[in-house]
C-alpha cells in the first residue's frame, strides 16, 4: 500500500442498514416495489422482476436507498453489491445492506473492493455459517477498506470505470457470439435431422438390440466396495462419453439380479431421473460394469440404427421434447419406461445415417471447441479483471494508465485488432462514399478481411474455416469488434431483422489517421480488394470469397482443378447451407473470380472444415 494511504472500516466512512424482513400478512402502510437480493448483480440490478410489499410511514426512510448509496448482499448471494444510480428512492428488503457514505464518492471504490475480494477469494473469510452463509451487519461494519487520499481515489476509480466498460463489452460480446455459435450449430444439426421422404418413424421399442430390454437399472447400490463393480450414476453423465475414472464401485453381488441392464459397451445411457433426457456413450471399457436406477442403456438394432446417428438424434429437440413432455413429478421428475418405450423416432436408411452421423458428429466438435474457446477468453477477461484491481488497490496504477483495456492480448507480432479494425474503417468508408454502406455488413466484412489476407498479402491473424456463409474466422473478427467498440471506434450492433449494422463512433476519424500509416503499396492493395467488393451484394461476396478460398484450397492439395471440381469444392463439399443457392449462381461467380485480378496461387492459408480447426485461445 502507498504511502498516505490508510485502512478504515465502513462504519467510519458512513452508516449501515438492514433492509425490512418481508410480512406478507400486513395491510397497512402504501405498497411500493422493492429490491430482493435476487435483484443485485455485481454494478447493477435487474429490475425485471421486482415485488410489492407495504411501508408504514415512520419506517420509509429507514428501508429507502437513494441515488449513491451502496446496496449489499447480506444473504443468498453474500457480499455483491450495486451502486442505486437512479434519481427516484427505491424501498429494500431484508437481505440487503443499505451504506450511505458521509462523502458519497467512497461508494464506487468500497464496490470496486467488494468485486476484487469476491474475485480473488478472500471475501467469504467475512462471512458467518456453516450450511447457508450470511454477510452480517456486524461483518460489514467491521470490513476494512484501503483508502487513498480522495484525489487519488476519484483518479483511479475514472480508470477503472473506463478499463471496465471495455471489459464488459468483451464479456458481453464473447457471451452473444458465443450463443450465435450453438444457435447456428443447432440450426445445421436441426436441418441435418429434418426427416425426408424415404425416413422411417418407428418406437424406440421397435429400433433397440432383441437383448436390449430398455430397463431401469440398480435400485439399492450400496456404499463403496473397494476393488468392486464400476456403476454408472446420473451424475457421471456429464460428457459425451462417461469417464470411468471416479465411477463408483459397487459389491458385484448387489447386480447379479440385473443383467438386463449390464453393460457391453457402446450402449447410450439415458438419463430418467432427475435430469431426465440427458446421454451419454458407455465406452468400450466399461464391459461388464452396470447402472443406477436413474439410467436406461440403450443399445440399437445394428441393421436399423447407426449408434452415432442415433446418439446426435436422442439428443437433438425432437426426442428431447418427448421426453420432456413425459416426464413427471415435483421433488424428483422422472419418466415412465412404458412411455420411454414410445417415444417415436424417425430414421433414413443405414448408409444415410453413417453419412449424417459424421456430419453432426462435426457439428458437435465445432461447438465444443467454441465452448472451450469462449470459456477461455471469458476466463481471461476475469484474470485481467484481477490484475487490474489488485494494481488499484496497492497503488499500481499510474497517471498514464488512462487508456481503454485491450481485452484480448495480440495474437501475432502487430496487433490484429488494431489492423483488422482499420482494414474495416477503410472498407466501411468507401462503401458509404458510393453509397452502398447498407451492403456493409457481417458477411461481406468476413470476405473483404478473407481477401485482404489471402489477395493483398496483409496478415491479419485470422484462422477462417467453412462455414455457412464461406470462409469465416467469427472469433478474431468479433475480437476486433469488441476492441473497437472499447476504443471508441466503432460498433457493429445487431438490429431486429437479425442483420449487422457498422455504426461510427467518436473517434472514427482517429481510426483512418491511423490506417493512414499503413505502407502505402500495402494499402493500394487493401483498397483494391475494398473496391471489388464495394458493387456486390451480400450473396456475390459470399460465392466469390467462397470459390476463391474453395479453388485455393484445391490448389493447396496439389490439383489442377476444372470449373466443376471448383464448383464442387464451394457448394456441395463446403457446408450444406451452401445447398440452398443454384449451381449457376456459382459458376458465375467462378467466371467473376477469372476475370477478376485474384485468381488463387495457392499461396493462400487452407481453409478446413470446422471440425478440423484449431481456435486460437
């Protein structure tokens, strides 16, 4: 800690109260909306759900927090705390911490403090109980603060306010690609599933194995045997495939009454109690070992499922919503094996299915790496969250430190955020100046960063793989979106229709001074591939940057390509969306390509199918 600063308690900076237990049996008083600790998230509050309960004259001021008093957890969600910004009072309940600052200022760093404590772990060492933990009033009153000097404080708290709005924004936008990923995986994986003309719609009862009783599994597994029998529980469903490290061991004797549900491996094993609908593969390893009562096996028909179709098709809404719509019961749902035996399911022949399998089987891998990828970053955005606040408080942050958090590290030797946005900027500025900026969205922004990187030979750090709408790196342009956005650049912002809008912000002229220092054969280069993509419509930009990376690709793979093999390349073996668009259009678009100054050279990055991509974190 730095010199002239001290250590005060918050009952010397101000005053405490508790907030008014709720009576839902009295009548008197003016009914007024009040806050609950459900309401408080860690700076704000979610006011969507917010009661009604009664007052008495004599106590409103007492259970009334006004514009700059800071609101504490005291149960439920101990110690997260907002500042109440609004003018107009609002009534709290018990539950709730109400501290008004002699000089209001402390508020925002006693709740930068509070985060950091929560952050770090330090902040439950204040909490009282052994089961549910409270943060008492008394605990509050004793919890001690660093101060600065109040010139310092207002000083730092003005960085953290600005290091933190960047940081939320990368949040928020991790968080929002990250659910247009799954909804778009789930969409594939939907119209992969869509039943056509030659599927067959059966009963699970009809598709299972003859020795496959489809049966509940050990009812009583006793305590742990050491040496014993591996069992599988509900709660080992937590992976595609069930882990046998950490499996329960039961006594062998306890399952000589149940082989029927004996496992040999391969089989899918059902969630029906509880969480019911959850599944997960049984390895191979796993012979011989048995189930719970909570968990069916499900072992198919070889000649009429394929076991990873049928795996992506127990999961996928259609089954799940049967099982959701059986199940039954308040403390413990579960569902009926007579109606699990009933649930209808509708299968495309055999080879078919081996053919989807693989397909959805890709679907889920590229999902799960976006999972891990945006966890990831998400992990990091509270490490920085950290290191920023623990710099706060022991007087690590100098004068200088006044500039926006970058909140991802640069991937390569320049920033590719930095380049990427001005590649953007340039981009977004021609466009209006022709007057085709409503063109300027999601899509064609993907093909011209494509083609900078691949036709001008300007590395941006991007990893592009196929996807529906061609060659595609979400995560490094989003990265450079966020950023944007944290510096005041720019925002691409999502309106109703779905589509994406480029929007300046103040200081978008400072991004084209900068893109001013880009060397300028390089820039010549940029703005040629700006000025291709400037008269094309959204589906032109797609097919063109979709044969271009597709025809790369091949040429990468040591071929000499006819026009149907790259045709072939860009629509049917690129992804199935691509199915949706007319041959003709992509044979157009492959002419576009000839006459047009970026024929590949297979100089270009290959571009593989998701599956095959490795995300950078």
């Amino acid at each position: 800690m730095r010199e002239g600063w001290e250590i005060r308690s918050l009952v010397e900076m101000g005053h405490a109260s508790l907030g008014k237990m709720l009576d839902k049996n009295k009548n008197r008083g003016v009914l007024k909306r009040y806050l609950r600790n459900l309401n408080v998230r860690w700076f704000n509050f979610d006011k969507s759900d917010m009661l009604e309960m009664r007052f008495e004259e004599g106590e409103r001021e007492r259970y009334t927090a006004r514009k700059g008093d800071l609101l504490v957890c005291e149960g439920g969600y101990p110690g997260r705390a907002a500042i109440w910004s609004d003018e107009e009072p609002v009534y709290f309940q018990k539950a709730i911490h109400r501290v008004r600052f002699n000089e209001p200022e402390r508020a925002k760093w006693v709740l930068y403090y509070l985060h950091l404590c929560d952050i770090d772990g330090s902040l439950p060492s204040h909490f009282t109980g052994s089961g549910i933990q409270h943060f008492t009033g008394e605990a509050l009153k004793r919890f001690r603060v660093p101060f600065p000097p109040l010139a310092e404080q207002r000083r730092v708290v003005a960085i953290l306010d600005e290091a933190f709005a960047g940081l939320a924004i990368a949040t928020a936008n991790a968080e929002r690609n990250l659910e247009n990923a799954r909804e778009l995986n789930q969409s594939l994986a939907s119209s992969i599933l869509t039943p056509h003309a030659d599927w067959v719609t059966s009963t699970l009862a009809q598709i299972v194995a003859a020795d496959c009783t489809l049966s509940y599994g050990i009812v009583q597994p006793g305590e742990d045997f050491p040496g014993g029998l591996p069992i599988v529980r509900p709660v080992d469903l937590t992976r595609p495939v069930v882990d046998r490290n950490g499996l329960k061991l039961i006594d062998p004797a306890l399952a000589k009454s149940y082989d029927r549900t004996r496992l040999k491996g391969g089989e899918l094993l059902l969630c029906v109690r509880g969480s019911t609908g959850t599944i997960s593969i049984a390895p191979h390893e796993l012979l011989g070992a048995n189930v719970t009562r909570g968990i069916v096996p499900i072992r198919f028909d070889e000649r009429l499922v394929d076991t990873q179709f049928g795996y992506h098709l127990m999961k996928a809404p259609g089954i799940q919503n049967q099982i959701r719509e059986k199940t039954y019961g308040t403390a413990l749902m579960q569902i009926n094996i007579a109606d699990l035996r009933k649930v209808r399911v509708s299968l495309p022949p055999v080879w078919k299915q081996r053919e989807l399998g693989q397909r959805l089987e890709a679907v889920a891998n590229d999902t799960a790496t976006l999972d891990t990828a945006y966890a990831s970053r998400i992990s990091e955005i509270q490490a920085l969250k950290q290191s920023i606040l623990h710099k706060a408080f022991s007087g690590g942050l100098s004068a200088k430190a006044t500039t926006p958090v970058v909140p991802f590290p640069s991937r390569t030797s320049t920033d590719p955020n930095l380049d990427t946005a001005m590649v953007l900027a340039l981009a977004y500025q021609r466009h209006k100046f022709h007057r085709r900026e409503r063109t300027f969205a999601h899509t064609k922004q993907q093909k011209i960063l494509h083609l900078v990187e691949a036709g001008a030979d300007h590395p941006l750090g991007r990893q592009a793989i196929r996807d529906a709408a061609g060659p595609n790196d979400f995560l490094h342009m989003r990265a450079a979106e966020g950023w944007a956005e944290a510096n005041q650049y720019f925002r691409v912002s999502r309106l109703e229709a779905g589509n994406y809008q480029f929007q300046p912000m103040a200081k978008f002229e400072k991004l084209l001074n900068l893109a001013s220092s880009i060397e300028p054969t390089i820039r010549k280069k940029i703005e040629q591939v700006i000025d291709l993509f400037v008269p094309m419509s959204t589906r032109q930009a797609e097919v063109f940057a979709t044969i271009y990376a597709a025809w790369n690709n091949l040429l990468l793979e040591g071929k000499t390509p006819t026009d149907e093999e790259i045709v072939r390349a860009a629509r049917e073996d690129w992804h199935i969306k691509k199915l949706e668009i007319p041959r003709p259009v992509f044979f157009e678009g492959l002419q576009q390509v000839r006459q047009s100054a970026y024929n590949p050279k297979g100089t270009g990055r290959y571009v593989p199918p998701p599956a095959q991509a490795q995300l950078p974190l």
